[in-house]
C-alpha cells in the first residue's frame, strides 16, 4: 500500500512520533512522569461523555453528537490506560494510540456524513460496525494486557495488585456488557441497561483513581534484562550526568541508604525520574556494577567510621550492621569483605592497634 505524506515534510510515521512526544511532554512536568495521568483524564471523561450519550438517547442536539463521538472510543483509551499502568513507559510505543486516533477520526468520518452520492446512511452504518468491532476488540486486548505478566510478577502488593485489578475489569465488562447485550426481553437486566451501565462507568472510574494511587505508591519497575534490552547501545547523555549528579546528592544522605529494603525504584521515585534512568545513571555514568553494589558503599563508608569510633567499642558487630542498612550480619561481612578486604573485626582490631 502506498504511503501518503501529510506535506512534504510530514508522514504518517513522523506524525506519530510528534504525538507521542507530545504525551510524553505533557507528563513530564508531573513529579512522577507517568503516561498515566493523561490516558486516565481522556478515560474519564470518554466515560462520562459516553454516559451522557446513553442517556440522552436519539436526541440529536450538538452536544448529545458530540457526547456519542467521543463516548465511542471509552474502550479504546481503557486500553491506553491500563497499558501505561501495567507496562514501563520505554516499551510504549506511538502505534496504539494512532490506533484509538484513527477509530475516533473514523467515527467522526461518519458521524458527520462524509459520503459521496448521499450514501451517509451506508457509512454511517459501516463506521457504526467497525467502531463496534474494534471497541469489542480493546475490551478482550485490554483484559489480555492486564493478565499477561501475572505469573512472572513476584509474589507482594504488585502482584496481588495486577490480581484485583484483573478480577474487578472482568466482573465489570461480564455485568456492563454480556449480562446485558444478552439479556431477554424484560428482565431486571434489559428495563435497566442505561441505570446498569452508568454504575459500571462509575465504578470503572473509581477503579481507575485507586489504581493511580496504588501506582503512585509502587512505581513500576524495570528489571535490569529489560533495561539492557531496551538500550543495548545507549551512551551517557548530559541529562544521564545531572541525574547521576542528583542520586550521589541523595544518597549521600543517611536515612537514605540505611534503609534495609531501599530498592532502584525507591530512589527514583524520590527523584521523580523513571528507575532504569536510575540504573543507567549508576552503571554508566558512576561507573558502580550495579544499585546494590552502589548502595552498600555507602554503608560500608559508615560501618568504617563506626568500627573506628572508641566511643563505640562497645557496639557489637551486628548492632552497627543494623545500624548501616544490612537487614543481617551475613551480606554486612560479604560486602565488607568485597569493598576492604577484611573482616569487620579484622577491621576494627586494626585500628584499635594504631589509636
């Protein structure tokens, strides 16, 4: 097929991108950088619209019209949504959103009549189908990108997380869609769609805020093969510095890095920056093996101090491991080892020795 440019400078392919980085410059200002926070708003008020279109029926009045073109296209930003909630924003691409802008250009095609030869009740019903057709294809896409990465997540709050939010979206499209698209005549389910749907709207919304909230609290996270993979070839850039510059700021703090569980995830969400920046900061840029590695040199700096400290003689080995952020005496003596060749008690006889 033919590839058709816009202008001579702008493409299909270009326009995309220039799309997509508008979304991604929309986001960037929020302190956690989520694509997110966007997809949510359209979502909501796609939902609304749509509610409203139900309610008013055939009235075909400008903003009823209005209502119904963007209404039409709920599913296809719930796809965007709960793709920016459930997979980290370097595997995003500008193809699914294309996709919901290019549905929403079609129904507007027909909802405003766009046929030659007076056949706007022909398109009218076709882009009718396969807005139809799609809208039914985000719902069973949506469902798929929420469940996919269930069993490789660890067991915890992500977990249990992606298990909700799965079992709360198929109870809503089974009552909001099946139960009621297949309802006989006169039953509860059929004298009460417009009532039945407008509550799952509702609810589907309120899902939504709580699961901004979850992923507020527990930013996704990258594992290491992913970064790598996504950037095999990346080299430091002058905005890779600066963050490097502003994680060694930050972890020059102690209530930082003498946080036993502290993870890459939790310093980037300090940083308001996504974590596999993070790793890329701390591998690339200060040139440390990995964020463990990193972290435990700081603590080690500290157990130095406090092992050569007279006043703290008395403190045993495993209270100033504690103290320095290792959860027990074990990975304290290995990384101990690894960064001075000693033991921590070797360590501390030396320098009782020298006083």
């Amino acid at each position: 097929m033919k590839s058709y440019a816009l202008s001579p400078l702008v493409t299909p392919r270009l326009l995309g991108a220039a799309i997509d980085e508008w979304v991604a410059t929309l986001t960037k200002k929020h302190p956690f950088g989520q694509r997110q926070y966007v997809y949510f708003m359209l979502f909501a008020v796609s939902a609304l619209l749509s509610s409203y279109a139900r309610s008013a029926g055939v009235d075909t009045s400008l903003l009823s019209s209005i209502a119904a073109l963007f209404g039409s296209v709920t599913c296809g930003w719930a796809w965007l949504f709960v793709r920016s909630l459930f997979i980290p924003s370097h595997e995003e691409a500008a193809a699914p959103l294309m996709v919901v802008l290019f549905i929403l250009a079609l129904q507007f095609a027909g909802t405003a009549g766009v046929a030659p030869d007076g056949g706007e009740a022909n398109i009218l019903r076709m882009t009718g189908n396969v807005v139809g057709m799609v809208g039914s294809t985000f719902v069973i896409v949506t469902l798929a990108e929420i469940a996919r990465h269930i069993p490789g997540t660890p067991k915890g709050p992500e977990r249990r997380f992606r298990q909700l939010f799965t079992v709360g979206y198929l109870a809503l499209i089974i009552v909001a869609v099946f139960m009621v698209q297949g309802a006989s005549e006169g039953s509860f389910f059929s004298t009460h769609t417009k009532t039945i749907q407008s509550v799952a709207a509702l609810t589907a919304l309120t899902g939504a805020v709580l699961a901004l909230k979850f992923r507020r609290r527990h930013p996704l996270t990258v594992s290491p093969v992913a970064v790598e993979t996504a950037r095999p070839s990346a080299s430091p850039t002058a905005a890779d510095r600066r963050l490097a510059r502003r994680v060694e700021e930050l972890m020059h703090k102690p209530e930082v890095y003498t946080q036993p569980s502290l993870k890459v995830a939790d310093v980037a969400a300090q940083l308001g920056e996504h974590d596999y920046l993070v790793s890329k900061a701390i591998t690339q840029v200060l040139r440390q093996p990995n964020f463990n590695r990193y972290i435990n040199r700081f603590r080690i700096e500290q157990a130095q101090m406090m092992l050569s400290d007279p006043e703290l003689s008395g403190s045993s080995i495993l209270v100033i491991a504690l103290d320095c952020g290792f959860a027990s005496i074990g990975p304290f003596n290995r990384a101990f080892r690894e960064e001075t060749g000693m033991s921590p008690s070797a360590y501390r006889q030396q320098n009782a020795r020298s006083r």
